[in-house]
C-alpha cells in the first residue's frame, strides 16, 4: 500500500529551500574557532570544553571532568557528547551540518529579512547566532532589522569583555576577537553596498548561456600554471575567507560545465558539475573561464 502525501504551495517551497549547512566557507570558518580533538586513529573524542590542556583529555571517566561543558566534534554538545564517546570524522560532520542548520534557523526567525542578504551576511549573521552573540533584545540586532547596517557594525561590538585590537594581531588569529571583526565587517560591506546602490540579492551577476554549456573542462596548461582552481562562487576571494574548493591540475577532468556568469571582477566563470574525485563534500563549483579548455 502506498501513501500518498499532499503539500502545499508553501510548504514546497520551504523544502526545497536551500540553506546554509553545506556551505564551505562557513563550515571552514566554524571549525576554524571551535576546538576538537581526535585520538591516533582519527576519531574524534569527548571533551570538557574548560579543559585547559592542548590537546584536551579524552574523558572517558566522570572524575576528568573539568565543570564545563562536554563537547564532541566541532563545538557539538549533544547527545553524542558523553563519557567515554568517540566518534568518526563523517558523524562529525554529519554533527555540524544538524547544528548550522539549527542555528540557520534561529537566525531566521532573529532576522526576518535573512532571506534576502547576501551570502557573505548570511555567513555572519548565523555565525553569531552560532556563538550566542544574538538575541532579539540585543541593539545590534534590532539595527539590522531597521535596516541601519552601519549602526548594527558599531553595536556588534559593544558591551563584550574583549580586547578587539587583537583582530589585528596575528597571534592571536582564529580568536574570538578576530571572528567577530570579521562579522562586523560583513555588516559594513553591506551597509557600503546598499549605499551605494549595489544590488542586495544573493546573486549580483548576470547569468548568461554559451555554447561551451554542456562541454568538459580541464585545467589549460601554459608556461606559466597547469592548474585550475575550484571556488564555492564566482569570485577570486569573497571578502571574509578563502573560497576555495580544490585545485586539479592538468590533464585532469574538472567536470561539466552547466552554466556561465560574468563575476564581479568582470571574468566569465564556469558553474560546473564536478568530476569524482575532486572534493567529497561539494557536488559543484565555479571555474574562471581563463584557466580551462575544453
């Protein structure tokens, strides 16, 4: 016997939208300032995360616990996170998508409008959100849903116990200081975008058709370069960390080219359907189109 199940217009919509868990960039970033641990067989362990040691005890017993919290994976503090737990790098990630996805929506429901940012501010925002920087009470918040992006930049900072010139020191990058100036940044990019008159969308490219849709692409060999590199967008770099996705070299395939676009830096890029091998984690990603061939 089969079920037949009825959606809505709406509730189709909100299935099919696509959220932010998968994105390189943020996950890179998030595990970027959270700590793990793995034991020799590269299983990741539990952990108190007020455990001063580096690399941190493996708690297999109560009497290590240290009075925080226990921690598993990336900055994961659920079920999984109990005594004497190990667990693969796959359930770890597997772990991170559920928690982005989570605070992805909390983020949702603190900032009506998320919806429509840019990429770039969804990464903050939910990166805060992630961190517990954000609640409805909070000046910041409730600049960015006025809309006043640049006061939203100023009161991010405002009120925390930290020592913000350290953003700028690199030893101490990867800290609280630095991740949080990065998301003040995000805030005033987009508050200099909107004043400008720049277009808010996700999307602020032209997507056009060519005949080169459909064709494979390799990485062109030159005097200078035999390698090509794989991107999470259209761009270079995207203002807040490295976008990159892999770098294959020639003559290996890249994939399949399915659409192009003319980026921000004014280059034709490649949206393409990646070939097996060249990342595990992303289906697809943007090429320049002057450093392939067919």
């Amino acid at each position: 016997m089969r079920m037949k199940i009825i959606l809505t217009e709406r509730q189709l919509k909100e299935l099919l939208k696509e959220g932010i868990a998968d994105d390189a960039v943020l996950r890179d970033t998030i595990k970027s300032f959270e700590s793990t641990v793995k034991d020799s067989l590269g299983k990741h362990y539990v952990f108190d995360d007020k455990d001063s040691k580096n690399p941190k005890t493996f708690i297999n017993t109560a009497s290590k616990k240290k009075g925080g919290t226990l921690t598993i994976g990336w900055g994961h503090t659920g079920s999984e996170a109990k005594i004497g737990n190990k667990i693969s790098n796959e359930k770890a990630e597997q772990l991170l998508t559920t928690d982005i996805t989570k605070e992805e929506n909390k983020t949702i429901g603190l900032f009506p409008k998320y919806n429509s940012y840019p990429l770039y501010v969804k990464r903050a925002l939910v990166n805060a959100v992630y961190r517990g920087e954000a609640k409805s009470s909070y000046e910041w918040v409730k600049a960015i849903n006025l809309g006043k992006w640049d006061l939203a930049a100023t009161k991010y900072l405002e009120g925390w116990n930290i020592d913000f010139s350290q953003a700028n020191d690199p030893r101490y990058k990867g800290g609280v200081a630095d991740r949080m100036v990065q998301n003040q940044n995000a805030f005033k990019k987009y508050a200099k975008e909107l004043k400008g008159g720049k277009s808010t969308s996700t999307t602020t490219t032209t997507t056009t058709t060519t005949s080169i849709v459909g064709s494979n692409v390799y990485p062109k060999k030159t005097t200078d370069a035999d390698y090509a590199n794989v991107r999470t967008e259209p761009q270079v770099n995207n203002g807040w960390i490295n976008n990159l996705i892999s770098t294959v070299y020639s003559p290996d395939l890249i994939g399949k080219v399915e659409k192009t676009q003319k980026g921000e830096d004014g280059k034709t890029w490649y949206y393409v359907k990646l070939a097996d091998g060249i990342s595990w984690f992303h289906s697809h990603g943007w090429v320049r189109s002057d450093v392939v061939k067919k």
